[in-house]
C-alpha cells in the first residue's frame, strides 16, 4: 500500500535534492540536500517527524524519521553538513527496551 507513495516520494525528493548531491562526495544513486528540507518534506508528506538520533564512529549524526501511520526514513548527516537519504518503509514499530541483564 505505501510502496508506491515511498517511491514516488524517493523520485520527487530525488529531484529536489539530485543538483545538491552532485556537488558533493556522496556515492551516485543517493539522495542528498539539506536536512532541513529534507524534514519539511517528509513532514509535509509523509506526518514524519525525528524520533531516534546517535553519532556513528565516523561522527555522523543518524536519525530515524517515523509517523503514526508507520512510514519511516533513516537520514545520515555528514559532518560537512550533507544530509541524505538511506533507506524509507512502512509499518515501523517501536518496541520495548528490555535489559539484557541485571545492571552492575
């Protein structure tokens, strides 16, 4: 149901956002702009809003973007500023934290 909205909304954010990408060192094939414009459009489309973030070892900041409807995007930023799109699906669910062990 929501694979066809994903992807029409991968081509259009890809053509917002595809003459940014090109001036930067990100691999071909992958969405990249601004990360506020990447949030109002996902925001507008899509009800998403940040949910979960953390720093990588490489000091990129990874969010991950859900909706009530369940639609869900993980962006990574680049310390140079340079948000991009990794991946979009549905049916995200949060699950609970369960210790994996008593704490010391």
């Amino acid at each position: 149901m929501f694979r066809p909205l994903i992807a029409l909304t991968a081509m259009a954010t890809g053509l917002l956002f595809s003459s940014y990408a090109s001036a930067q060192q990100v691999p071909a094939g992958t969405v990249c702009g601004e990360r506020a414009k990447f949030l109002k459009h996902l925001g507008k489309t899509h009800k998403e809003s940040p949910t979960a973030m953390g720093v990588t070892a490489s000091g990129r900041v990874l969010e991950v973007l859900t909706s009530s409807d369940g639609t869900w995007t993980i962006l990574i930023t680049h310390p140079n500023g340079v948000t991009c799109m990794i991946t979009a699906g549905q049916a995200w669910e949060n699950v609970e934290r369960i210790a994996l062990g008593p704490s010391t």
